[in-house]
C-alpha cells in the first residue's frame, strides 16, 4: 500500500502558470518548449522544427524519427503564434503531415503504412478536424464509403465486417459535421437517403431485445485485443457494446435533425423518439454507479453480462454528443483511471495480450477525452488528456497511431507514423478546445476553455470560413469569455454563416480559476486471466469445475447472467438448470472475464438431415463422403441469395423462453477480415422473431461447424414451424457472397 501511495503521489499533475513550468507527472513533463521523459527529450528550437533525443532500444517495432522539419507550404491553412513554440511545431507538424496523407484522387489516406479510406477512420478525423481542414478530401473520402446499394460500408472488423462490426453510422455524424461546416445544401439532401437506409437495415439487423446496438466495441476491430478468448465472432454480433450504441445515439440525432432541415417532420419526429430511447436504455443498461463509468460492453450468449472495464473513447462520446446527464459526466471524467501516460484504451488491461487496443494509448482517443473533459470543465482531466497528445508527437517527431502504456513506447503490434486521425486530433485541441471554435448549422460558435497552466496569447490567422477570413485572438486563460469584439465592437462570441470579408476577431478570458474537480491516477493494472470452465459428473451429481488461476483472491458463480455465490474453489455442485459461467478476481477487486458460458439445461437439436424432403424451395443435400467436422445429424441445406425460404417442424415439450440458434458452416473468408457474414431472418409460426447472423469461419473451412447468434423465443407447447428467410435488410457488405450451409436448429428449453 505504501508504495502505491507513493505512485499515486508521485501522479499528481502540477500547474504552474506561465510557459515555463506547463504539466508534471511520473513519466514526462513538459517546461516551456521542451518535453522531458527521463533521459529523452524533445524540443523545438523554431514553429517550424522538432528535435528529439529518443533512442530505440533493440527489440522495438518500429525507428524512431528524430527530427521533424516543415515540407510542405503551410500558407492555405491557419497559422497559430503562441509564446510557445513547441505548441506552435506540434500544431505545424500535424498541418504538415496531413498534407502528406492527401492522395492524388483526393481522398485522405490513413497512414503512413496504411493505405486506402477507413470509414471509422476518416470519420473521427472528420469530426475532429479534417472536416474543416480538408472539406473536398472530405467529401471525396466519404462518398468512397457508400456501396452500390446506397448504404455505408462497413470496414471490416473481426471477420465478416457488417453485422459482426457496426460503427459505420460514425459516417453520419462525420457527413453532418461537413456540412455544418460548408452549408453545402446538395450535400445534406445526398447523405440524407445514404444514413437512413443504412440506418433502416440497421434497426433491422443490430437493435437487441435490451434496446442496445449489437456489435464490436467502435474502432477496437481486433477480436482477441479486446474479447475473451473463447468468443467467436459471432458472439461479438451478439454482444452490446458502449461506443457503438452511443454512436448510433448520435447518428439518430442527426437522421432526426436533416430531416427537420429538410422539411421531413414525421421522420425528424421518428428518428428523434428512437435517439431519446436509445439514450434511456444506454444509460439504464450500462451505467456502473459504483465505478462512476459506463460499462464496455455486455457479453455472453443467451444471458449477457456487463464487462465492467472503462472505454475511454465510448466514454468520451457519451460526454460530447450528450448521452451522459451533467452530474455522470462528470464523475467519468473524474473516475477514469489516469496512468502514467495517459488514459488506456480500456482499463484494466488484458494480462495475455500484446500491446495494441490492449495496454495501449491512441492520440486520437486521448483528444477525444481532452475534448470531453474541456466540456465538463474538468481542467486537470484536460491538462493530463493534451500532455498524453503532445508528449508522443514531440519525442517522436511525428503523429504515431498508438503507444504501449508501460512505457509510453512505440513498441506495439502495429504502429503507423503519419497517422490520420493522430494528427487529427493534435490539431483539433488548438481548434476546438483552446480558440472553442464550433461549427454550427448556422454560424461559428465560441467557447474557449484554456487551462490555467496554458495561459497565454495565442492567434490564429487566416482562418477561412465559408466567405470570410477570420483572425482569431484568445487572451489569458479560464472557461469564461470577459470581451468578444469583432473588428473592434463587442459581439456576442458567433460569427453567422453568412458573414463575409476579413473579420478581426479578439477573445480576452476572465482570468477566473476554473472549479476544481479530482482526477483519478493509478498505475497500469492487469486483469486477471479467464477461467476456462465445464460440466463434470461426480458421484452421480453435476458440477462446474474450472481451470485455477495464478494469484486469485476468490471467484464468483454466475447463472443466468447473475452472481450466485463467490469461492475459493474451482467446482460449484450444480442444482438448477441454467447458463453458467465463473469468473476470478484478485486482491484490488479487479475481475477477469467471465468464463465461456456452459448450459446445464436440456436441449434439443432439430435436425435438417434424414430423408430427401423438399424444406421451402431449399433442397436437402447429404453428408459428403469425407468426413465433416462438427457435422450434425444426415444432410445440411445451402443457402445463398437465391435460396426461398427453408421450413423446419419443431415440437416443444413445454411453454417457455427457447433460445434457437443455427448450426452451420460458413468458409468464404478467414475469421480477422472480409465481408462474407451470412444474414438471414428467421421467422416461427410466420412471425418475425430475430435474425441470424452466421460470420466466416475460415476461408475454404467448411469442415469446421458453429452455432449462430441465440434468439429468444417465448413459445407454447406443441408444434411450430420455423422459417429461414432472405430478405432486402439481410444484405450483407459483399452484396454477392452471403452463403452458408445448416443442418441443424439447436434448441435450449427453459
């Protein structure tokens, strides 16, 4: 305890007015124009140049830069002066490198080592800066991420892109923020059609019974960096996750205010009252009152469970785009932990992973925290958010994608220099945060919030806004405007969309210290590893036994989604039917994942196979003569695009809540990437209960069988027929592929 005191202590951020004495922590600091880690250091000696003394050691991923030196011509873009000029460089080197990632069809490359247009990427960077910065490579980009059929396309996540993964509504919140910034009326009426399809086959597809958007945590696109092991990629479809509800939230505001725009008052109101449930639910479903957070994510298989780790970008928008009441926004901020290099991606960090969405900071996150922290006021928060952006980018003389958070390295799986939306989001703290500047439907909007310890002066010149060139001047430091003047007469701090001309604009600040409000600190933890648990019969009675796990303090039972007991043993005697699962917990109370969940409950397995019948218009194929792996009873039935819909009898022992999942076969593409996820609606008694998702699981793999997503089904005892239909919403990112093989209805009964 003493010597996590002592850490603690050593954390404590220290602001000092004045350029000379900025931020303090454990790991780095920053005074006047130079960053201080250790023995490295970085420096500007001009606006235009960044010199480092960081040394690679043997072993890292990538060189290290060590000098950044201006290539291309700046002049078209803003230009900040500042008494400090290693802001002024950092804000240049961001400027300079976004140059660099224009390409000559006019899109916005990703990264240095990352070529192409990424939805998820190009649209954080939009909203951060790139909207503003680069509006035709902007628009460019964007169109590039709309399919044939009218809808956004999905990147690819852990395998089998949309449903698996489901951010791509990130899109409509970038497309609005464009035109919020060019009152491009042809641009508003194109995108309106492209978010609500996409957003109509999304409501279809991803809205689960809890109200929740079904899908991968937003930008976290690798399955094991941030998942327990035993997940497949279907279950990551079945799992609810904080940042891509919160996205969806956002992108209903918008669907609900471009209608209104544009006349559309019935579909304004519709896309508003779904935006106000989501919100209701995110808030009820994911809201840790003990932690003073959102939960990641809820997970599982036909009872989720919450993962009670905090997610820093998830967190962050529920903050900015409004999810969050007043009073919970502020206690994350306030609650999140801080290590020494920042905010983690998620906190704890998985023990057994390397070092990439696992145990690792993103500039681009840490500015989106910078910025939620800005609206809540919280200016330590804030201070600590810009110092975790500026420390990297000058050591490493360049906007790196991400860091390994024990050492504030580049020593991570993957790591681009140049990094879009790194850069983006380094620019966008001097935009958004200390000149305020926010781009309104109609007008320019001023709310500078400027932490005591960055007091100064600072102006940018040659800001252009639609038909007006604005001189921007922000003077002192607080969260509160003294004097607006523009050309010298007091305005109120707006500048309308239809200004025009040369505008001088001055903000003086109150010089009034800002409320203080607590920062958490802590060090680096690790959760402890997953159990791996299952059925064992022992004289005569069942038991859930477990692999022990290395430095636990205890676990805990879980039925039903719900803890039952906690022990120190490795087996719990088993009386109930249910879906069981265990998890461990060390001696700070931090818990691992829960363990794959086993069902101790009867189960019936409706087969396809037996003689030919004809199912629908789906003809019965048999077993091939080599053996297939994971096969289930005497035939299957193949199912593309093309296939009508499959009946199936069912005869239920019972009244109750089945749950019905698909076993099936799915080898058009490897189980990390493409786009090849079997979609289909599943009906029972003609009625519309779910739909199925069946993801790749390995490419040419037809040997290797799983179960779908579970639905459940309230049903009466007797018979019913189950329907497998394709329909328009089931469409899948490929728009050809959307193929697999079943030969089987797994039923769990009550």
């Amino acid at each position: 305890m003493k010597t996590i005191a002592l850490l603690l202590s050593a954390l404590a951020l220290t602001v000092n007015g004045g350029a000379q004495n900025i931020v303090e922590t454990s790991a780095y600091s920053w005074r006047g124009d130079t960053i201080f880690q250790g023995e490295f250091r970085a420096w500007a000696p001009s606006d235009d140049c960044i010199l480092s003394t960081y040394s690679a050691q043997p072993g890292y991923f990538m060189p290290v830069d060590k000098e950044w030196k201006v290539k291309n011509d700046l002049s078209p873009y803003p230009r900040l002066s500042s008494s400090n000029r290693l802001h002024n460089a950092i804000y240049n080197m961001g400027l300079d490198e976004m140059i660099n990632n224009v390409e000559p069809d006019s899109t916005l490359r990703t990264g240095k080592e990352w070529s192409g247009v990424w939805t998820r990427d190009v649209s954080y960077s939009i909203i951060l800066s790139m909207g503003y910065l680069q509006p035709l490579a902007s628009k460019v980009s964007l169109m590039k991420k709309v399919n044939a059929n009218g809808r956004i396309i999905q990147d690819t996540g852990s395998g089998g892109a949309w449903p698996v993964s489901s951010d791509r509504m990130i899109w409509a919140v970038a497309a609005y923020e464009l035109y919020k910034v060019t009152g491009d009326r042809d641009w508003l009426e194109y995108i309106y059609p492209v978010i609500s399809n996409s957003m109509e086959d999304d409501l279809q597809t991803l809205y689960g019974t809890s109200g929740l958007v079904r899908g991968e945590t937003s930008f976290i696109d690798w399955r094991e960096q941030s998942y327990p092991k035993w997940m497949q990629t279907v279950d990551i479809y079945q799992s609810e996750s904080l940042s891509t509800s919160v996205v969806h939230y956002q992108a209903l505001r918008v669907l609900a205010d471009i209608a209104q725009e544009l006349g559309k008052k019935q579909e304004a109101a519709k896309y508003a009252g779904l935006a106000d449930k989501l919100k209701e639910v995110i808030n009820r479903e994911l809201w840790l009152d003990d932690k003073g957070f959102y939960a990641m994510y809820r997970y599982g298989r036909n009872h989720l469970i919450l993962n009670p780790r905090v997610e820093t970008l998830g967190e962050s928008l529920s903050i900015l785009f409004g999810v969050a009441p007043q009073d919970r926004a502020e206690r994350i901020t306030q609650n999140n932990p801080n290590t020494p290099y920042g905010v983690a991606i998620f906190y704890p960090q998985i023990k057994d992973m390397p070092s990439y969405h696992n145990n690792a900071l993103w500039p681009f996150v840490a500015s989106y925290w910078a910025l939620a922290n800005a609206q809540v006021k919280n200016e330590v928060g804030a201070l600590q958010a810009i110092g975790s952006v500026f420390r990297p980018a000058a050591l490493f003389a360049t906007n790196k994608e991400n860091f390994n958070l024990d050492n504030g390295d580049i020593a991570t799986e993957l790591n681009s220099s140049n990094m879009l939306w790194s850069l983006a989001g380094n620019l966008a703290l001097t935009y958004r945060m200390l000149f305020g500047i926010h781009f309104e439907t109609d007008g320019l909007r001023f709310e500078p919030f400027v932490p005591k310890a960055l007091s100064d002066t600072r102006t940018l010149t040659n800001f252009r806004y639609r038909n007006a060139v604005l001189d921007i001047t922000v003077e002192g430091y607080g969260d509160r405007i003294q004097s607006f003047t523009v050309n010298g007469k007091a305005s109120e701090p707006f500048i309308g969309a239809k200004a025009k001309g040369k505008l001088d604009i001055r903000i003086v600040m109150a010089n009034q210290d800002i409320a203080p409000m607590k920062v958490t600190y802590a060090p680096n933890r690790k959760a402890p590893l997953t159990p791996i648990s299952r059925l064992v019969e022992m004289n005569g009675e069942s038991y859930l036994a477990w692999n022990p796990i290395e430095y636990i303090a205890g676990y805990k039972v879980i039925r039903n989604g719900e803890v039952i007991a906690t022990t120190r043993n490795t087996s719990y005697r088993l009386e109930t039917p249910g879906e069981y699962q265990v998890l461990g917990f060390d001696e700070n109370g931090i818990e691992s994942f829960a363990s794959e969940p086993v069902q101790y409950h009867s189960i019936l397995i409706q087969s396809l196979g037996g003689k030919a019948t004809q199912l629908g218009s789906a003809q019965v194929s048999y077993q091939p003569t080599e053996p297939v792996s994971g096969f289930w009873g005497e035939g299957f039935v193949e199912l593309d695009r093309q296939t009508g819909p499959v009946s199936i009898p069912l005869e239920l022992p019972a009244d109750g809540t089945y749950y019905l999942a698909l076993h099936y076969a799915n080898g058009n593409g490897p189980v990390n990437t493409e786009n090849k996820a079997a979609i289909r609606t599943l009906l029972v008694d003609g009625q519309k209960v779910g739909t199925v998702v069946m993801p790749h699981r390995g490419q040419g793999n037809w040997y290797d069988w799983g179960l779908s997503n579970s639905i459940p089904v309230t049903l009466t005892k007797g018979n019913h027929t189950l329907t497998i239909e394709f329909r328009p919403e089931n469409e899948n990112m490929n728009l050809n592929t959307n193929h697999a093989l079943v030969d089987a209805v797994r039923i769990v009964c009550p």
